[in-house]
C-alpha cells in the first residue's frame, strides 16, 4: 500500500494485503504443460527456458513478485490469440506454452492481481501523527524536520509555518533571516552519481537429465519424422517399441508410409465418450484431412496386463492378430482410399441385411469375431492377420476387394 506523509513522500508496504500466491488452477496447469513436453519429439516442443522456469516456480507455489504478475499478464495478453491456433487442440507448442505460465487460471489470476495494484498504485493515504516537530497544538518548533514536504524550503535556524492553524509556541522566538553570502567564482558541477550496478544475470536452468526410456522413446519418435510421421508415442517404452517394429515391418514388406500423417496418445475415453472407454487405439482424420491414429492412454500401463489382455483376445480369435499397429494402418489407408462417405455408410449399414449380410458376416468370422462388426473391421483385421502371416480363403480374399480393402502383398 502507498503511505504518502504529508510532510515527506515516504513509501511503506506499498501491496500489503494482496495475495501474490499463484492459485491451485495455475498449478496444476503449469505441471500438466511439463509433463505433456516430456512426452513430445524435440520439434514439436514449446516454452523457452523463462517458460520453463515460470512453470516450476508456478508447480512449487513460489510467491510472485508484482513485476513478476506483470509479466504473467503481458504474456498472456500477447499470446490469447496462440489459443486459435492449429496445433492447440493437439496440446501444440502454443498449449504448452499458455499452461506452462498458468493456463487460463493463471491468466484470471495475474487480471485481478494487476487490477488490485494499479488500484493502490492510483491510491493515497496520509499517515497520522507523524512526529515532526509538532507537538499536540499543532504547533512547530525548531526541531521541524519535515517541512520540505511542504515544497517550501526551511529558514536557517527554523521554520515560519503557514499552514491552516499553525501556530508558534509561546517561548518560541523567530530568528532573523541570516543573508546568504555572496560566493566567490564560478559554483563547481555537481558530482555525478556513480553508476547503479548491474542487477546479476539469472542463471540458466539446469537441463533436465532425460531418461535412458526417454532418449529411447525420442530415437524412434524421429525415425517416425523421418519417414514423414509426427509421433507422439506412448510414455511406456515396451509399446512405443512394438509401433516401431510394426512400422518398421511394413516398410520393409513396400506398404506406403504415411499413412498415418500423424501417431498420437489421448484419454480416448474423454475425447470420443465411453463407448471408447475399453479401447485400445482408434484411426481417423483430421479437418485438414490427414489421418490420424490416436493410442490410449491406458496402452501405457507398465507390466504384462495389456499384453496378456490383448493375447487372450487374439486366442479366442476376437482379434486376428495382437498388432493393433496394422489394424489401424489398414484402417487409416481403407478409409482414405474410399472416402468419407463410404466409411460413414459402412459404420451406419454394416453389412447390410437379411441372407446376403448372414453370408458376408461368415466369412468375417473366418478373420476374427471382431471382423464381424462392420466391413471396416472386418477388412482393418484381414489386413492386419495378413501381415502376421495368417493365410485365408479365398472368400474371405472375394469379400476384402468387395469392400476394396488396401491392396495385400
């Protein structure tokens, strides 16, 4: 708070009372923009290093100071409009960046902290009672001390006041005036005031170690750029490893890569609603047309419960094979091959009705049971067992050029 004495201009705690505690909203935003970073190639993270800083200084709590909350708030005026961004919905540079200084909480917060300063800063308050040489009756004695608050300066030996109800003491005797002596020569410059130091330059942040998982999980995200692929692969190592290695398998056998255009990780669940809540992977495309192929998040989990959930589902032939890599890669490169309409009218019709879709759902269930949903399942999981080295009759081969499956080789 700005205390200005009406006999010196003296400044006390000038923010007393206003919080500068970064809200619980920042913080977990600021942890949630780190730990989406880490999982992100090289090229496709954000925040500089003053980026950085603020989020874990945002993570610990760490008091702000008010140029500090400034900052903050120039930072998100600037930058509101990064929110319209292409890559934002992708948790992009542009999202980590916003998060990693507090999110949308943050942004609420830093508003309303500068507001409060700018009001005290816009404030004045006078302080009371003052010891200036004043005593009780509003009197000065020679011992004013504060009378160049009033803009006027003293008088050699005391002070004429002339302010409403001034008064001398009554023992109190007025010196005269003393005459200022002429001097002689030319008055000397003052001395200049020696230079203000440097503030020190903050220290870098150290880097952050990565992991040995880490600088594995990077190596095969850029043998991914490399062949044209954004990949933002599972944190679980063992996963990522499987992607490559079917990736890497289909190169080798002459399919097409990309598609995908793009490899991603989400809740699938909070992304598509619950009827994704138990799956493992799904392919689809973006507004731009691209196609996508968005792992779970559950695909994460460490230890042997996915791996031995998906090989259960295989030897009960609910799915033709355990690569959920293929699956999709057929998924992706059947529905751009056939367009979005067509994939709409398989999804919605299946397999049609009566004897003919009786016919046509088994020979699906020759692939698996799962090929029985929908001609798209049916022709992802043809694929998919094919690549694995599973051979078919040659009904189930009639019914994949039906449906105009990718070609197999």
């Amino acid at each position: 708070m700005l205390i200005q004495g009406m006999m010196g201009g003296i400044e006390l705690g000038k923010y007393d009372g206003i919080d500068f505690t970064p809200p619980e909203g920042a913080r977990e935003a600021a942890k949630r923009a780190l730990d989406v970073r880490e999982t992100k190639p090289p090229s496709q993270r954000g925040m500089t290093p003053v980026g950085i800083a603020r989020a874990r200084d945002l993570i610990n709590g760490v008091k702000m100071s008010p140029d500090t909350v400034r900052r903050m708030k120039a930072f998100f005026d600037r930058h509101e409009v990064d929110k319209k961004g292409a890559t934002f919905g992708e948790q992009g540079k542009g999202w980590q960046a916003w998060n990693g200084w507090g999110g949308d909480a943050g942004f609420s917060w830093a508003k309303k902290v500068v507001g409060q300063m700018e009001a005290r800063d816009k404030k004045t308050e006078f302080v009371a009672g003052r010891d200036c040489g004043q005593d009780e009756g509003g009197t000065f004695g020679p011992s004013n001390e504060c009378a160049v608050g009033y803009g006027r300066p003293p008088l050699k030996g005391g002070y004429t006041p002339t302010r409403p109800g001034g008064k001398f003491p009554k023992d109190y005797k007025r010196p005269t005036e003393q005459k200022k002596e002429k001097s002689k020569g030319k008055p000397l410059p003052p001395k200049p005031l020696p230079p203000k130091p440097l503030p020190p330059k903050p220290l870098p942040p150290k880097p952050i170690e990565k992991t040995s998982e880490e600088k594995r999980r990077d190596k095969i995200s850029e043998s991914f750029k490399q062949s044209g692929v954004e990949a933002s692969l599972p944190e679980n190592i063992d996963r990522a490893s499987e992607i490559e290695e079917s990736f890497s398998r289909l190169k080798s056998m002459g399919y097409e890569v990309p598609p995908p255009d793009k490899i991603l990780t989400d809740n699938l669940e909070s992304r598509y609603g619950k009827a994704y809540a138990g799956a493992f992977a799904v392919a689809t495309s973006d507004r731009e047309g691209k196609s996508l192929m968005i792992f779970s998040t559950a695909y994460n989990q460490s230890g042997d419960d996915i791996v031995n959930q998906i090989q259960d589902s295989v030897d009960d032939k609910w799915f033709a094979s355990k690569d959920l890599f293929s699956h999709e890669y057929g998924h992706n490169v059947h529905m751009r091959d056939i367009g979005e309409a067509e994939s709409k009218k398989h999804a919605t019709l299946k397999f049609g009705s009566g004897k003919t879709a009786e016919a046509r759902m088994g020979i699906a269930s020759k692939v698996s049971e799962y090929a029985r949903t929908n001609p798209l399942e049916f022709v992802a999981e043809t694929f998919s067992g094919h690549i694995n080295g599973e051979k078919y009759d040659e009904d189930v081969y009639e019914l994949y050029r039906f449906y105009k499956g990718p070609k197999l080789r």
